[in-house]
C-alpha cells in the first residue's frame, strides 16, 4: 500500500517540523484524524533546540531525494 503526503516544513526553536495538508493512502484522502495522528508520530523531524548542538534552524530546501538544512548556533565553550 502506498502513502503520499503534501505539506510544510515550518521551523520554531531550533525544531523542524512536518504540517501535513494532504494526506492519501493508495491514492484516497484519509481524513484529519489519521493527519493528526501522523503528524504526532512524526514530529519533529529534527530538533536542534537541545544542547550539546542548540541551534535555529535558518532555512530549509526540499530535493527531490534529500532535504538540506542550514542551520546557526551562538557556540559556547567552558
């Protein structure tokens, strides 16, 4: 069975996340319960809010195999 999604990738805090606006199973929408639920699991995608790497995310592209963030950080050093 075959799932596809369409979506956002927002970033807050130094996390990145997945809204999806669109989500099928073989090719049927599935409904906002199973979206929601989804997006539970899923969330977040990356989370760089947390030492020893506390960063914001700065930008985000999707490719068409990959997804490249850059991302900034104050470091600190003892």
């Amino acid at each position: 069975m075959r799932a596809s999604s369409n979506g956002s990738l927002p970033s807050n805090d130094g996390k990145l996340a997945m809204e999806v606006v669109d989500l099928r199973v073989a090719g049927f929408p599935v409904g906002t319960i199973p979206t929601i639920i989804v997006e539970r699991l899923i969330n977040p995608l990356v989370d760089l809010s947390a030492p020893p790497a506390a960063a914001r995310v700065t930008s985000v592209q999707v490719m068409q195999d990959s997804l490249v963030l850059t991302a900034s950080s104050a470091l600190a050093y003892p």
